[in-house]
C-alpha cells in the first residue's frame, strides 16, 4: 500500500504575511527561549493570555471535565452530534500551550466536523515528562470509551506536539487492549524525536518559526535526559499495524514536513490507510491562524471532512478544492 499524496498549491497574500510576521516575532523568541526545567515554567502564560488573541466564539459551548491530576473540556458547536466526538490533543512544544490557545480551534473543528470536540490539557513540561503526556491522553481515550462512546464513532487528532499524542496515545491504548478509533487526523505532527533529518532538510533555513536545531535539546528533556534517545518513544518507529485511516496535514515549507512523509510512509508500509496533504507555502500548524489565512480555514474543512467520513455511516465526503493534484508515493 502506498500513502495518498495531495498537494494543495498556491499561497495566498495574507498566508506570506503571516509568515514573515511570525520569522520576526516568534521565531526569535522561540530561539533563544530557556530550554531548562526553570526556564520553561513562564510558558505557563501563554495559555493564560491566550483569550486576548484567540477568544473563543461566542456560538461555541465549553463543559469542564476534571481528570485526575489533569483537565479537559467539551468544545460544541451549535447542532453538534453529542454521539460522535473529536478527541483533541493541543500542541505547542510539550511546554506551552493549552486549553485556551486550542479554543477556538476546537470550536472550529467542532462545526465543520459536526461533532463535540474534547480538548485535553494533558501535564507536559516542566512538571511532567513524555510518558505522562502519554498516559493522560490514552486515558482520556479510554474515558470517552468507558463514558459509551463508539470507538468507531471517535476521531483522534492533535497538532504538532499534540499530533505525537495522537500517534502515541492511540497506539498505548491500543496495547493496553482498548479498541482502534475510526481515525486519527494530525496537523503538522512531530512523529520522530530523533532531530537528525530534520535538521539536514532543506526546511530547517525555511520554517517560518521553529528552530530545528533546538528539538534535539527538547528532546532530552522529554526522555528524561536518556542519551541516546530510545527509538520506541517516537510513534513514528511504533509497531503501526491495525491503527485506523489517518489524515495528515503539513506546510510544504515547515521543519517537520519529513516527519510528516515519514510517518506516511510508516503507516502505509503496515498497511494503514493515510492521505498526505502538503499545503504550499503554509507554516507550522497553519490552521491555527485560520481566522487570518484563508488556507487555514479550507484546511479544517478538511479536517471536518475527514472526521464525517469516518464517524457517519454512509456519509458523502465533502467537494474538495479544485485546485489539487493528488498522486501516490512509495513508503
């Protein structure tokens, strides 16, 4: 089996200018940000600030859930179908980020998917390495499962960080002997902890804000300072076999575009279906930025798609752009 590549070409004004607003405000931040257990603690108000930037809209319903030693939230859109669900995953590094920043990105998921979205705030960093990151989010799976949901009417997702999540908390759970859900779609995932390819790609001078030289370091962090790093840890080297459809999402321009193909690969080598979207010109997680891009916005539209496809019996997969090329690729 061969993973399903399909190009979305063209960049619109607004998407460049976002690009160069964030190489000049974020990318120097995030270079030269103290990578330590003290020095991450301030990211903490990242998320906290986030509503001033990012508020959530107004049409879109937020229900707490309280997990032990972590916190979650449904995020519903009007006429959302509360027998299907979106199990979300925020990224943001495993340090930053949470809830808030994911907010109005799960209420955009939530109406064109047409199901309730539920966010986890899962520990990360500082205070929580990899495996517990891990752990919160196939339990919360295993929550969704034991509160009655259909596995089969269950979507995992997640960006960057979060798109790891999806990978490597469906493939715990799974171990643990709970059963597939109906697919996994990852925005921009970081599958592979090992930095080497990343930084030897052409992307590493072209992303827009994440510097590549900098994952090897947070890295260490993650796997509790072990050198060299286990490969297991990274799901993108997981035994892939018998995980459901997966839709990836990727800039074309973006460091973790081989993360991206890799774990395409990887999972139509094991025989799982996976379509492959690299969207030209985007950067790192652009849906996020979808109230400014417009391809951000077209992107979760997929997403939605996606999760419909999946999650309703018989449904019509939506009309996609027009302007696509779509081919195969080997693993």
């Amino acid at each position: 089996m061969d993973p399903v590549f399909e190009l979305r070409p063209g960049t619109t004004v607004r998407a460049r200018v976002a690009a160069r607003g964030l190489k000049l405000t974020v990318g120097p931040m995030l270079s030269y940000w103290p990578l330590s257990r003290i020095g991450l603690r301030p990211a903490v108000a990242i998320d906290l600030a986030a509503p001033l930037a990012l508020p959530a809209p107004r049409w879109a319903r937020v229900e707490r859930v309280r997990f032990e030693g972590f916190r979650a939230e449904w995020v519903r859109a009007p006429r959302s179908d509360a027998g299907r669900a979106v199990l979300y995953f925020h990224g943001g590094g495993f340090f930053s980020c949470g809830l808030r920043t994911h907010r109005r990105l799960a209420a955009r998921i939530s109406a064109a998917s047409g199901a309730p979205v539920l966010s986890v705030a899962y520990r990360q960093l500082p205070g929580a390495p990899l495996a517990v990151s891990v752990a919160d989010c196939a339990h919360a799976y295993r929550w969704l499962l034991d509160e009655g949901y259909d596995p089969g009417r269950v979507v995992v997702a997640g960006d960057s960080a979060g798109g790891f999540l999806a990978f490597a908390a469906t493939l715990r759970a799974m171990r643990d002997g709970a059963p597939a859900p109906a697919g996994i779609a990852a925005l921009s995932p970081w599958t592979d902890l090992d930095h080497t390819a990343k930084a030897a790609h052409g992307n590493a001078r072209l992303d827009a804000y994440i510097p590549v030289r900098r994952l090897e370091r947070l890295a260490f962090l993650l796997a509790e300072g072990e050198v060299p790093l286990d490969p297991v840890l990274s799901p993108v080297n997981g035994e892939l076999g018998g995980l459901p459809p997966v839709l990836i999402q990727v800039g074309s321009t973006e460091c973790l575009l081989p993360d991206a193909e890799l774990m395409a690969s990887r999972l139509a080598a094991a025989g799982v279906p996976c379509r492959l979207q690299v969207w030209e010109g985007q950067v790192h997680v652009f849906q996020v930025f979808a109230d400014l891009i417009p391809e951000g916005l077209a992107a979760l539209h997929e997403v939605g798609a996606f999760v419909r496809e999946r999650t309703e019996p018989g449904a019509v997969p939506s009309r996609r752009p027009r302007r696509r090329r779509a081919r195969s690729v080997a693993a």
